[in-house]
C-alpha cells in the first residue's frame, strides 16, 4: 500500500486504474458502467491530486472512487436512458442490478459474480472492497465514512448472504 | 465464551487483536459449530477472491479516451512556449531569407514553414503518448 508518497497522476492510473475497474465491474456487472466509471474517478483524482495531503492515501482513493460511483448511480436513477415503456421497471441502476444482468451472469456461468450482484448494495460494496480490492477493514472505513464495526459487520454478513445463495 | 460470529471473519482476514484472536481460537477448538461456520465463510470469501482480475478494456474504450485525454491536458505546454516557438520559427525563416540567396535552401525553407509550422506551434517540444501507450501503462500489473 502506498502512504505519505507524493504521487503523480500517472502513476495512481498505472498502479490503480485496473483496481477501480474490476471494482466497478464487481459492483454492477456492466463492462460498459465500470468503464465509464473508471474513467471518471481518474478524471477526479487528477483534478484532487494537488489538494492530497499525506496520510491514507488508499481511503483517499477509495473515497472518491465510491462517491464517484454514488453520484453516477444518483444520475442515472434521475436520468435514465429512455427506456420503451416495457423495460421502465427494469431499467439497470448501480444498487440494484436489473435482473437481466444477474441471469446474465449465471448464463456465462459466473454464479459468484451472479450472487455478489443479489447482494444489498452496502454488503456487496464492503465484501468487494475487502476481498477485490484487497483493503484493511481501516482502510475500508475511511473509504465508506463507517465506523470499523460497522465494516465488520456488513462484510460478515455480507458472506454469510453469499454463502446462502452460492449453496 | 458465547459463539463468536462477527469475529470469524475478522479472525479470517487477521483483523482481530491478539487478546481477541486468542479467545476466538480456543473457542474454535471446543466448538464444531463455530468452526463450520468458519469454514462456510472461509468458502464464501474464497469464492470471491477466485473471481478473475479484469484487464481495462482495450481499443477506443471510454476509459482510453478518458486516459488519453487527462494526459493531454497534463503534458499540454502553456501557450506563451507554443506562441514563443512559432515566434522563433518565423524568425529563422526571415533571417535565412533574408540572408540567403534565392536558391533551392530558401525553397526547403519555405516547404518546411508550411509543411511543419503549424503542428510545431501546437506541439512544440513533447510528443504525447499514443493512446494504446497509454492504455498499456494503465493496464500494468497491479501491485
């Protein structure tokens, strides 16, 4: 992990870029969102990167990265891309993958990708932070804003959810 | 000691204290319980941790796109470097005009001014990166 480094942009997207991408992708199933989103964040953390000032720099990273994904959930919620009147009520949102995009992925045969996507949005954004991205639980708290506990909590029972669907 | 849940997972990913660890494994070697359940979770994280790591999309993806467009805004050189190189330029080819007979140099000199004048005041001294450069360093191993 890298700490108190002064680091340029070039060098957050060389070491980072794929990790926020498999984040994403982790997070909603959709090639096209995690690029989108991954393009986004990197946009973000080289306008920040100036105003970073030394200390964790991975719950700096990871801040934006999630409130970048929030925001893009929030928009695509407000605005989404007109649907036929048929698919309004599956139209595809961050927190809660259509169902198309889950039978999607049991269909290529990726019944762990499937069962994260059935996941509740906090537990599946702290079991893939955990074991994706490859955080502390500290680091995954100052990412969330949560306190430890509650991050102990949520990846808990976020496998234990995973287990009860993987059975 | 009642059966320890929350810190199963803990324990599994070493984020417990030593005085907590501790208590959790001797509970584990009294309680079949506890320790299936750890070994349900211990599946179920594995599981995810099997999930293969994507490489960033390749060809003219958004994220390329996007890569190559925030090193370009980076390796940009202020205009006054693109106005004082143009500036520069136009001087030489005044000064070998004027001084040079009118033989075939003034012509190459010409040729040159309108062949390469304008991409040298935009890009006067760095050549950016191709996107595929770009998008194979941001695709390097992660460490």
């Amino acid at each position: 992990m890298l700490e108190d480094a002064p680091l340029t942009w070039e060098e957050v997207a060389r070491a980072y870029g794929r990790k926020i991408y498999n984040f994403a992708y982790r997070l909603t199933g959709n090639a096209d969102h995690a690029a989108d989103l991954t393009q986004e964040v990197l946009l973000r953390v080289k306008k920040g990167l100036a105003g970073y000032r030394p200390g964790s720099f991975e719950g700096w990273l990871w801040r934006i990265t999630r409130n970048a994904f929030l925001d893009d959930t929030r928009r695509r919620k407000r605005r989404p891309t007109a649907p036929l009147p048929e698919e309004i009520d599956r139209v595809a949102s961050y927190s809660s993958p259509a169902p198309d995009q889950v039978l999607a992925a049991v269909r290529l045969g990726d019944d762990i990708q499937a069962a994260l996507l059935e996941l509740p949005y906090d537990f599946r954004e702290a079991v893939v932070l955990c074991d994706i991205v490859g955080l502390s639980y500290e680091e995954i708290s100052a990412a969330i804003a949560a306190p430890i506990g509650t991050v102990r909590s949520r990846i808990h029972r976020g496998r234990k959810m995973l287990k009860e669907r993987l059975q | 000691m009642t059966h320890p849940s929350e810190p199963l997972s803990a324990l599994l990913d070493g984020e417990l204290t030593e005085p907590d660890r501790t208590r959790v494994v001797d509970h584990l070697s009294t309680c079949h319980a506890c320790r299936d359940e750890l070994n349900e979770l211990h599946s179920a994280r594995a599981s995810v941790r099997s999930l293969p790591l994507l490489d960033l999309p390749s060809g003219l993806s958004p994220v390329e796109k996007g890569v190559a467009e925030v090193l370009s805004l980076r390796r940009r050189p202020p205009a006054w470097v693109a106005a004082a190189a143009a500036a520069i330029l136009a001087l030489f080819i005044g000064v070998a005009t004027i001084l040079a007979p009118p033989t075939s140099l003034e012509v190459r000199l010409d040729q040159l001014s309108d062949q390469y004048g304008a991409r040298t005041s935009l890009e006067p001294a760095i050549t950016p990166r191709t996107p595929l450069q770009v998008i194979d360093r941001v695709a390097g191993p992660i460490e």
